[in-house]
C-alpha cells in the first residue's frame, strides 16, 4: 500500500465512506488540470465541489469530465491572469 492508500483508508473510516469507492486517480487528475490550467488554489476547491455534486448524486468521472473540460477552456491572459471584462 501507498501512503496515499493509507491516507484515503483512514479518512474514509473517519467519515465511514467506502475507500473502494474513491476515484483517487479522477480527482488527482482534475486537481492538476485545475492547477495548471486555472489557478491552484482551485484545484482543492474543485476537488471540493466534485465532492459535492458526487454526493447530490452525481456519477464521478463524468462531473470530473465536465469540470476538466470548463479548466481546459479556462481564458488565461499572458501574465496568467484572467482577462478583465
């Protein structure tokens, strides 16, 4: 085992979740495309909101799609800003 197994192991027991259940590869992923793409303080808060829209019911890797996608398309100026309005 990983210590990221290890991690989502004793977490999920924390909060009585099924760790066989925890896409840990789909929410890496799209914490990196958000990093890298957006900004990286949005990755944990889209990692979060992942979390959310999974818990209302929706199916993981295609939300994990959907918000990859919008990051992948994500307006970036030069400096790395977003462009202003």
């Amino acid at each position: 085992m990983t210590v990221m197994d290890d991690w989502v192991t004793a977490a999920c027991a924390e909060l009585g979740l099924d760790p066989a259940e925890v896409p840990v590869p789909t929410v890496l992923d799209l914490a990196k495309d958000v990093a890298h793409q957006v900004l990286r303080p949005g990755a944990p808060v889209t990692a979060y909101l992942l979390g959310l829209a999974v818990g209302r019911g929706a199916e993981p890797a295609a939300a994990a799609g959907r918000l990859a996608t919008l990051a992948g398309t994500w307006p970036v100026e030069l400096d790395g800003t977003a462009p202003t309005e």
